[in-house]
C-alpha cells in the first residue's frame, strides 16, 4: 500500500504545484484557462490519437467491457438520482449531481496516472469508458436539464448534444484513431513521432490544469459534497467490481483498468455544464474539491487491491 500511494504522490504533487500556482495568482485565470485548452486540444487529443491509432482494434473496442461499464455506472447514476429526488431536488438539480458521482477524470488524469501505474495497455480501455462518459452520461446531461426547463424533449435538444458531441476534440481524437486501428493501417513514422511528441506534454500539462482549476473551487455545501464526494469514490468502483468480478465478469487487467478508473475523483468539466446551465455550481465545485482532496488516500487503496488481483507490479 504505502509503496503504491508513494508512486502516485508525483502526480498529486503536480496537481499541488498547479494549484499554489493559479492560488497565488502566479498564473491568473486567464493563464490557468489557456493552459488547459492546450491540454484539452491538442496534447490530450495527441495522445489519444496516438495509442488508440497503434492498438489493435479489439483493444480499443470491446462491447462486451463497455457495456459492463455503461451498466454499473447506470445503476449508480439512478441510485444517486433518485436519493437527490426523494430530497426534493428538481430534476436538472439531480441530474447534475448523478454526474458528479459518477464521471471520473479520467481523462486529465486517469490517462497519465494509470498509464504509467497500469502499464499502457490500460489506455485502450481507459478510452473505451472515456467513450461511454462522453456519448451516453454527456448526453444525457443536456438532454434531462433542457428538458425539464422547455418541458419536453425536443429536436433542438438532440441538434445541441449532436454539435458538442462533434467538437469534443478528445472524442473526435478517439473516433480517428478507432477508425484508423479498424484499418489496421501503420501510422507514417514522422505522424507518429509527432504526436508522440504533442502527446508528452499531456501528463504534467493535465495534471497542472486540474490544481490550477481547484484554486477557483469553493467549499460550499459540503454535507451534499461529501455524499456526493462519496458516491464518486465508493459507490462507483463498489459498483463496477461488483459487475465487472461477479455479475459479468471480464478479464481480471480489464476489470483492474475499470475499478481503478470508476475511483477517479469527480471530472472537473461538469463545473463547466453546471456554470452554463446555472445548475448548482457551487455544488459541483465543492465536490470536486472534496473528491480530489480524498482521493490522495482512497485512489491509492483501489489500486493497491486491483493490483494484487490482476497481478500487475
């Protein structure tokens, strides 16, 4: 445990740096913000790219482990939900903190930290729930609060998640690099050399983004933040082991890349929904704070135990 929880501090530390950077006002918004648009559209992208580009296929598309994934994460996404409802939260209000506990960053960082913890093999999965996050509980998210405020679903609705589907530049990086595996095609040497190149500015470029965004959190609501915080960190990897290990079970490095993932602290781009929409973003940003702040000691745990399970090390 301890030599696990010392391999992830690097990263944790990184995102410190990033937060006493953008605290201090080292690096103002304006600066935090560009950093992370490189991160998001192009080093991330890269990345993405690359390793789903080099994969074989049936590494990069499994419907089998994606549906366990979309399965577990469903559940969890109905049983937070449905507790926000029976509080007497409206409908978008519940959607918004069914996502909080239940989309991981696992694109900032669950890419670069279990990469290297995982090996490079958890990558092509990585990006198959990356995927699902995007497609299925992205969606999903505009639809339930543009439909409880119109007051029904409309084709406007479906135009709106279809244009951001289209220009999430990690989606469009995934859906590239899946078609051009499907090919079975090499990528032509210098392409490949230059997205290496692009890509290796992902991992500390991510990693800063994240604490440069927690020095703009709050720390409101935090009975709601903990549970929710909670939800996140526990009850989404209880959940997906429980199918991945008992129910439909996959293959034990795939179900370690699953948990691990499902243990990610809450992604910070459902602040950004919440700010456009207006839906409890004070919420999302204590939860994101929270998740983040525990999940230095609960992220090392999950993946000491998948480890051990997988045989990985």
């Amino acid at each position: 445990m301890l030599e696990i929880f010392l391999k992830t501090l690097p990263f944790f530390m990184l995102i410190g740096v990033g937060y006493g950077a953008a605290a201090t006002k080292f690096f103002s918004e304006e600066a935090s913000a560009a950093v992370t648009r490189f991160v998001f559209y192009f080093a991330l992208s890269a990345m993405l790219l690359r390793f789903s580009a080099n994969l074989s296929f049936s590494e990069v598309f499994d419907p089998h482990f994606m549906g366990v994934y979309l399965w577990a994460t469903g559940l969890v996404y109905l049983i937070v939900s449905g507790i926000s409802m029976w509080r007497g939260v409206p409908i978008e209000e519940a959607a918004v903190e069914a996502q909080c506990a239940v989309i991981g960053n696992i694109g900032f960082l669950g890419i670069p930290m279990l990469g290297l913890l995982l090996g490079e093999r958890a990558v092509g999965y990585i990006m198959m729930m990356l995927a699902v996050d995007l497609l299925v509980f992205g969606s999903l998210i505009v639809i339930l609060i543009t439909g409880s405020r119109e007051g029904r679903i409309s084709w406007r609705i479906f135009r709106t998640v279809g244009r951001g589907l289209v220009t999430n530049p990690m989606l469009v990086a995934i859906f590239l690099g899946f078609s051009w595996s499907a090919l079975d095609w090499p990528i032509p040497g210098p392409v490949n050399e230059f997205l290496a190149l692009l890509g290796a500015a992902a991992t500390p470029g991510a990693l800063f983004a994240i604490g440069a965004s927690l020095a703009s959190k709050s720390a409101e609501r935090l009975s709601v933040a903990v549970w929710l915080s909670f939800g996140k960190l526990v009850l989404h990897p209880a959940a997906i082991a429980l199918a991945a290990l008992v129910i439909w079970p996959v293959e034990p490095y795939a179900a370690a890349v699953m948990i691990a993932s499902a243990a990610l602290p809450t992604a910070g781009n459902i602040f950004i929904i919440a700010q456009h929409y207006g839906v409890a973003p004070q919420r999302v940003s204590a939860t994101i704070l929270v998740s983040t702040a525990a999940s230095i000691a609960t992220v090392s745990l999950v993946i000491a135990w998948v480890s051990g399970y997988a045989g990985i090390g």
